[in-house]
C-alpha cells in the first residue's frame, strides 16, 4: 500500500474532522463579522440591503443617507441555503466548504505530482480549522482562490480564462484577494511563454470585478468606494513597519515550522504566484493601521486568520519540501510512523483551537441567554458608550450583533454616545447593559427606573 497516494487516509481523516467539527458544533457566533454576514443572508432573502434607523444599524456603515453592510455579498450567498432551514444551520456551511476546498487541494497536489497525503496540512491547519467553525468569509475566499489556483496550473487557455473567472470572483469574498489576483496575473506575465495569455485571464476576471464595482456604487456611492473607507478604517502608513511585518511572517512560520520560507525553495509551477502573493498581502497588513499582537498560544495559532486565503498556497510549496527533506535523508520506510504521528499531532493541535474557541462561543451564548431573559419584546437595551467603536461611522460593541428581528424579534441592542433620551419609547422597555471585559466578560441588565 502506497500510504502516501492512500485516498483512504484522506477521506478517513476528513471524517475525523467532520467528527470534531459537531462535537464543538457553535452555538452562536463570537465575532462581530459572523452576525453581519448571516444578517446580510435575511436581508438578502427581503430585497433589502439599506437600514435606516441607526438602532437597527447593529455595526452597519453609515454612507450618508443609510446603514449599510461593511461587506462584499458572496459569502453571505453562500450561506443562506444553510440560512433557510435555521440561523443555527448556517454554521454547517463552513465545514462542507472545508471539505470541498480539500477535495481541491488534494487536485492541485496531484496536478502538481506531490504525494496527496500532504492535504492533511490544509484540513488541519489549525487558523483554517478554526475559521470553518464560524461564519467568517474567509472559508468561501479560499474556495474561489483554490479554483483560480487549480484552473492557473493547467496551463492552457482554457485554465487561464477560467483562473481569472474565479480570481475575480473570490474579491466578492474579500476586498484583499484582488492582491491574489494581481499576484497571479504578474506571474503570468513573468512566464515569457505564458505572457501572451495574460489577456485572457484579464478578461475573464471583469465579471467578478464589475459586480464587485456595482455593488461599491450601490452601497457606499462610488464603485472604488469602501465601508472601510467611508467608516475611516482604510488608513495605510509605514510606521512600524518592519515590526508588523515580521511579526506576520513570524505567524506563518511557527505552528508548522518555516512555512512561509518554504515558498522560496520550492521548484514547483505555483511558487511564483505563492511567493508575490504572500509578499503582497505581508505588505499590506504590514501597513494596515490596525494591529493587534497575540502572545497567547492559542491566539498565535489563530493570528494567521488574516492570511488564510493565501496559506493553502503556502501550503502547497511546503508539501513540497518536506517531500524533498523526506527524500533527502531516505526516510520513506519510516513513512507510516511520520504519517501516524503527524495525523495525531495534526488532529490535537487543531482541536485545540477548536475547543478553545468553542469556550469564547459558548461564553458569548450564556451572554446573550443572560440579555434575552431578563428583558422583552420591544426592548431598547443601550450600551455602555465607553465600549463603543473606534470611529463614530461604525457603532460596534461586543454584543451589538447580538439581536437582530429577522430571527430574535425586536429586540434593539446599541451603543449611544451623548443624549439617549430621543430613542426611548418606553421607559418600562428600556434597560442598560454594563459590560466587565476583564478578566472574564461580565454582562449585567440594568433597567431604565434604577438607572
């Protein structure tokens, strides 16, 4: 039995996976983003994707005349076949994306002639593993950019036109892919007997690209226009630089050892397109203004969320050189030993993340039992104003996203700096959340007449 093409270790270990997935099955979501995303699903479903009362806004960008989402549609599409049979379905789409983006990997790695035991690395890559237990986009954004990867190996007009199509699509995921499409575009270019293909991919990349225009114009008034950008978000700057960058780099080169080295050793077809893109996107986070450093290991594991569209690349050309390191020093009849204990410590070190995330989401669920027993109906429950967000644009508490009609009735859960007094309709609904963040997120409900 040849254990490196042994598709049954493959299909076996993804049913551990799913198997982990539903013994940590989420609850609720714990990032701000996963109620706009799932949010986005139901007003997708009425037509409607302006909200003008600011108490119904839950952490929407205001664009001047309405509230509107701070994200691209695709993710949500994506989810709201899930969405129809129940909110709490709607995580189920993250793990069958997982397991299509693997069936992927597991493609490129044959188009590639790697041993297919190596897309163990994507189904238990740790940040990934995590990030399919949530209702976070970047699942669905490395779904179209392994298509996109998939379809630029095949290295022929036909792959090219189809590796644009999906590329373009994917920034309907995330804004922060076009840079993976520029990635791919400037290793064509590079290739002197692939140049005069770049055309194609250039155009099959429009559809995507003017969709994603349109619904720029749609939403923020200018097709080049953010939510990030009308919200202030979009700030850019070379002060500590070289500190965010490394700190990103060091990230990507710690829970699997040197990884993000290995693309520039790696000989294979797609290591150009691995290499640019990953310095593009170091690039821009680098000089993002915002930056939020982990020390704690779990966090360390978690903090490579950011670059989880370009990892499956990175992932690819590591595969690679360990297949040569395993060759180098004749260590291919200890093969089923080196697998058997790299499923295991895969399988551990993903569960870990997936457990300790599953303690924030549960932790969030007893918050928003706490807030939904002990007020009603019709209730106007105001946040402390100290936990507001950073720009006056973007009202964002921890627990803004909370409530929402379509499926928790009519409930409004805001945080409102200065004079409250024009929002209260009834003073018996009204109530006041305080809000403990350390060291353990304590939440208590204060109503209006004992404030």
């Amino acid at each position: 039995m040849n254990i490196l093409e042994n598709k049954r270790i493959i299909i076996g270990c993804a049913a551990i996976f799913a198997l982990m997935f539903f013994l940590f099955y989420p609850n609720f979501y714990h990032y701000p983003d996963e109620q706009a995303y799932l949010r986005n699903v139901y007003l997708i479903f009425t037509g409607k994707m302006l909200i003008t009362d600011p108490l119904y806004s839950y952490g929407y960008a205001f664009n001047g005349s309405a509230y509107v989402s701070a994200y691209p549609p695709l993710h949500s599409v994506l989810i709201a076949p899930f969405a129809l049979f129940g909110w709490q379905f709607s995580f189920l789409s993250g793990l069958i994306l997982h397991l299509i983006n693997l069936f992927i990997f597991y493609k490129i790695l044959k188009k590639l002639r790697l041993p297919v035991v190596f897309s163990l690395l994507y189904l238990f890559f740790p940040a990934i593993a995590l990030l399919s237990t949530t209702l976070e986009a970047e699942i669905s954004s490395i779904t179209f950019v392994l298509l996109a990867t998939y379809f630029f190996l095949c290295n022929d007009n036909k792959g090219f036109a189809l590796a644009g199509f999906f590329a373009g699509i994917s920034i309907l995921a995330r804004y922060t892919n076009a840079a993976i499409m520029l990635a791919f575009l400037i290793a064509i270019l590079i290739d002197k007997k692939q140049r005069s293909k770049a055309w194609l991919f250039i155009a099959s990349a429009v559809p995507g690209a003017a969709i994603m225009l349109a619904f720029n114009s749609f939403l923020y008034g200018s097709p080049f226009a953010t939510a990030y950008l009308i919200i202030g978000y979009s700030s850019f700057s070379l002060d500590g630089f070289f500190l965010k960058a490394g700190y990103y780099v060091l990230l990507l080169s710690i829970v699997f050892p040197l990884m993000f080295f290995s693309m520039f050793f790696a000989k294979n077809r797609l290591r150009n397109a691995a290499v640019i893109s990953s310095i593009l996107f170091v690039a821009l986070w680098g000089s993002y203004f915002f930056f939020y450093p982990r020390s704690r290991l779990e966090d360390l594991i978690i903090g490579a969320d950011k670059f989880a569209p370009i990892v499956p690349l990175m992932l690819v050309c590591y595969a690679e050189c360990l297949w040569k390191i395993i060759q180098k020093f004749s260590l291919e009849k200890h093969l089923g030993k080196i697998v058997v204990v790299a499923i295991i410590l895969l399988v551990a070190c993903s569960g870990f993340v997936m457990l300790k995330h599953k303690e924030k989401q549960d932790l969030k669920f007893e918050v928003f039992k706490k807030i939904y027993s002990e007020t009603g109906e019709g209730a106007l429950i105001i946040v402390d104003e100290k936990i507001a967000s950073l720009s006056d644009k973007y009202k964002e508490t921890p627990f803004t996203g909370m409530f929402f009609t379509e499926f928790f009735g009519d409930r409004k859960l805001a945080s409102i700096k200065g004079d409250y007094s024009k929002y209260i309709l009834d003073e018996k609904k009204t109530f006041f959340m305080e809000i403990t963040m350390d060291p353990d997120i304590e939440v208590e409900i204060i109503p209006f007449e004992k404030k």
